[in-house]
C-alpha cells in the first residue's frame, strides 16, 4: 500500500508497445489513470499491430531495458509494478534481477503467455523462466490456460478446477492468484482472488456480448495494480476493477476503433452523453442511460453501497427535476441564483472540510487517514477557491437553513468513524453521478462551464471511487446496529443533498425530497 503522505499511486508497467493504442503500455497507462493512479512506462518489446493482429516484433536488447528500469527507480518512488509482455528468456531475466535489486512494495504479473487465439506465445524455456519468476511477484493474473501452463497440468475444466489450480499455484510459489473467467464457455465470466488458503474472494461477472475485447487482459492487471496501491485490499481492488473494466468492455464499440477487436474504452465514465431531442422533457434524465454511459452505481465496492445507491435512486431522479439543476443544464439559470448557490456551497465547504478532517482523525488505516486527509484539503484549496474565484471574495451572507442543517447532520454523524465516512459518502457520489452528466453540456460557451466540468473530472470521480471503497471497507465488518446506523446517516445526507439544490435565497425552511423518495 502507498504511504500515508501520498495519495496518487505511482505504477510502473513493463510491458510491450501497441501502435494501435489497445492493449501493452498504452492501455496500461490509460488504465493506471482511468484508476486514479500516475503511469509510467519501460517498453520491453515493440510491436508493429492493429485490432487484427500483430504483424511483426522488435526487442531491444534487454540492457536498454535494464537503462530504463534504472533510470526510473533513480528518480522516482515506485509504489506499484505491472509487468506484462516479456517474450524472451533474457528480457525475463533482466527483469527478474532488476526486481531483485530494487523492492518495490507491489508486483503485479500478467502471464503474456497464450494468445486468444491458443497460440502459444513463449517458447518452452521463456515459459520455465517466467515460472521461476512467480515467487518475485505479489499477486499473477492469469487466464485459464495460462493458469494451467503456470500449474504445469492440464486445462481446468470448469471454475472448481481453475481455482484449486490457483490454489496449488499460490501455495507453490507464495503468490496471490487472481483467476480470470473469461476463457469459461458459460454465460458467466467471473474472476476470483485465490491464496494458498483458497478462494479469499470471488466476483461474479456478466459477459458482455462484443468484440471490444482488445487489451483487457492488459488493462484488468494494470487497474488491478493501481487499486491495490491505493486500498491494500485484492477484494476491494478486483472488485473496483472488474467494476470499471465492465465499463469499459461495454463501451468499447462506440469508439469505433478498428476493423477487428476493438479496443475497450478506458475513459467510458468521462464521456457520459444524454440523449438530446427537441420533445424532450427538460428535465436532466436519469434513467434509462444509454449503453456505455456512466453508471456511478456500478461504482459499489459491496452490498452495503450498492444497498445505499439502490435506496437513492428516487432522491437522484427527483435531483434532475429540480429548478436549479435544469435551470443550471440548460444554461438558462440567472447569475444571482447561481451566486446564492455558490456562497452557500463556499460556507458548507469551510465545515465540510473539518469534518472530513475529523473521519480523518477517526480512520483506522494510514491509507483512510491519508484519504480523508486530502479530500479536506481539496475542499478546502480547489474547491474553494473556484467558488471564492467566481464570487470575488469570501461570501458575505448567513449560511441558509438548509446548510445549517446539512452540517448540523454531518457533525451529529463525526462521534463515529462509520457513521461519518457514511454520512459524507452522499457529497462524493451523487455529485460525481451528477457531475458526469452535466459535464457534455459544458460547451465553450456554456456560461457555467467551468462549474459543469469540476465533479465530473477524473481526480473527483478517482476520489469518489476510493471514498466508496472505504466505506463499504468499514460496512463489511460493523455488527448489524452499526450498519443501522450507517444507512441512516448517507440517507440524510442524501436527502440533503436534494434540498441543498432545492433551495432558492431567502428560504427559512429546508426542501427535502417528497415523501415518496425520500430515502430517510
């Protein structure tokens, strides 16, 4: 896991190049970012390839390789390594020595060894050597018939058989085995974190029924190493994971990319587009999204968020019907009913932010108290100062009912660690939801754009993602009266959420959401 004094994992992949931007290092650094971490990149091997194949390889010579590693590590702290692509006997060496002489704290292998196709990509020797290399490794993630050249055995024949071959591979080689799915010839295609002591987690998955498929392998391993750095949790980082790559898998097609397999889109959550028509009612629509929109709720790290998100979906509909929010989308909302919004969001920050500070104080983890740490700091910096930027100073106004009582709520909440990072969950994730659906409103001339485009940013919607996490972290163990309490405390801050958009100047009551949807 990163120290607690950073909060952006840095990753290094070695990997192969893919001219045509799918899969080896240019997935794995759009993949890194997508995830909320800083890509790197030593390129082992260059390809000449597009989305129907791989025409030709260069090597360099594996001491050049070695210049990039060393060059990387005599500059720069290393947090996480995703090593994919070797292809040779001594390009697997190299590597393997360079690991030996500078530890980093996470290794992440993908065994590059069979191709879709079943062609075997590694020679015999190549494969022994990448063997050899497993015990270096923290975690390998390989697919079926990848996982049974590593076990040295048959092909499992179903999912019982792949993960006790994980099994005997982890306890063999001491290293974590994250089994993918997808090669079954099922429905299902789940993936599983497997340890010596078995099966630790395993997530079930929908395939998706595309060619989009280029590079997953590629991009799965590189997320699976970002998460990890940033959570210290295989469960919490598969789950996040396979989450974002669904995405991504689904999304693919609309890029267009390719007369093959296509690629998987890495950013499908930034490129949310609601579909536009001239009957259309104004109102910013929910459901139902387009395929391969973003979908903030298959952001739940768990069944105590996805609990929560599911209990929301009335508040968040009745969100999109609010004045300010059409008004805001449209364009057409008067500068002073944007000015009394901004002041009263610049007053709410000012204690939002101390009592993020104070889930900071209360988390048991150097990796939380880091989170919660600099999300009060962001509040407190860009957050801030873009309201204090548009409002030409500090607001000079009372704070309104509605952010009385929306802070009054979150202080009530900050006695416990559970129930404040619950309590607080609301402001990263329907603003984030919210966010990504304004953001393709935000044209050069939209006269709120800059407002549009901050909660849908990549640094908000990485935030959020960990926020979630954290939470659902803490969910998995509290007894059944803690969770009582945790669900009480993010549907009241939900329903604040409404009245806080809801509310017009001069209010002396607090607009929560109607009856019918108001999750509390």
């Amino acid at each position: 896991m990163i120290p607690a004094e950073r909060s952006v994992p840095r990753v290094l992949s070695i990997a192969g190049s893919d001219p045509s931007g799918g899969a080896g290092i240019q997935a794995d650094l759009k993949s890194i970012a997508a995830n909320g971490g800083y890509g790197m990149a030593a390129i082992t091997a260059l390809t000449a390839q597009n989305t129907r194949g791989v025409t030709g390889v260069h090597v360099p010579p594996p001491g050049f390789l070695r210049a990039q590693l060393d060059a990387i590590a005599d500059d720069i702290v290393i947090d996480a390594v995703k090593i994919g692509m070797l292809g040779t006997v001594a390009v697997i060496d190299e590597v393997a020595a360079w690991l030996g002489e500078h530890p980093v704290p996470i290794v992440v292998l993908d065994p590059v060894m069979i191709a879709t196709s079943g062609d075997r990509l590694l020679d015999a020797d190549a494969e022994d050597a990448l063997r050899r290399m497993l015990p270096r490794a923290d975690a390998v993630t390989p697919n079926i018939p990848e996982l049974a050249v590593l076990a040295g055995e048959e092909r499992a024949g179903d999912w019982a058989g792949a993960l006790a071959q994980a099994q005997r591979v982890a306890a063999r080689d001491g290293v974590v085995v994250i089994v993918k799915g997808g090669h079954l010839q099922a429905d299902e295609a789940p993936d599983a974190v497997v340890t010596a002591d078995g099966v630790l987690v395993d997530v079930a998955g929908e395939r998706i029924a595309t060619s989009s498929t280029h590079g997953t392998g590629c991009s799965l391993s590189s997320a699976l190493a970002t998460r990890f750095a940033a959570t210290g949790d295989w469960g919490v980082a598969l789950r996040e994971s396979k989450r974002w790559l669904q995405e991504a898998i689904g999304a693919g097609a609309a890029l267009a990319v390719g007369q093959g397999h296509g690629p998987v889109d890495h950013f499908a959550a930034l490129r949310t587009v609601e579909p536009t028509h001239a009957t259309a009612s104004p109102r910013l629509q929910v459901e139902p999204r387009e395929p391969g929109s973003c979908d903030a709720g298959s952001w739940a790290a768990g069944d105590f968020t996805a609990a929560a998100w599911e209990r929301s979906r009335g508040i968040r509909d009745a969100i999109g019907d609010v004045w300010f929010v059409r008004d805001l989308a449209s364009g057409d909302l008067p500068p002073v009913a944007f000015t009394h919004y901004l002041a009263q969001d610049a007053l709410y920050l000012r204690d939002y932010a101390r009592v993020l500070a104070r889930a900071s104080a209360l988390a048991p983890t150097r990796q939380a108290q880091a989170f919660w740490a600099d999300a009060a700091h962001g509040s407190l910096v860009a957050e801030l100062d873009l309201h204090t930027s548009w409002l030409g100073g500090e607001p000079d106004v009372p704070a309104s009912a509605t952010c009385r009582a929306y802070l009054d709520h979150l202080v009530s909440c900050a006695d416990r660690y559970d129930t404040v990072v619950a309590a607080l969950l609301p402001c990263f994730w329907i603003y984030v939801d919210l966010g990504t659906r304004l953001a393709p409103r935000a044209t050069t001339a939209h006269p709120y754009r800059d407002w549009l485009l901050t909660y849908g940013a990549p640094e908000f919607v990485a935030s959020t993602r960990t926020a979630i996490g954290l939470v659902d972290e803490v969910a998995r163990t509290a007894d059944a009266g803690a969770r009582a309490r945790m669900a009480a405390a993010f549907d009241e801050a939900a329903a604040f959420e409404y009245a806080f958009f809801a509310q017009r100047a001069g209010d002396s009551t607090v607009h929560l959401p109607p009856a019918a949807v108001h999750a509390g």
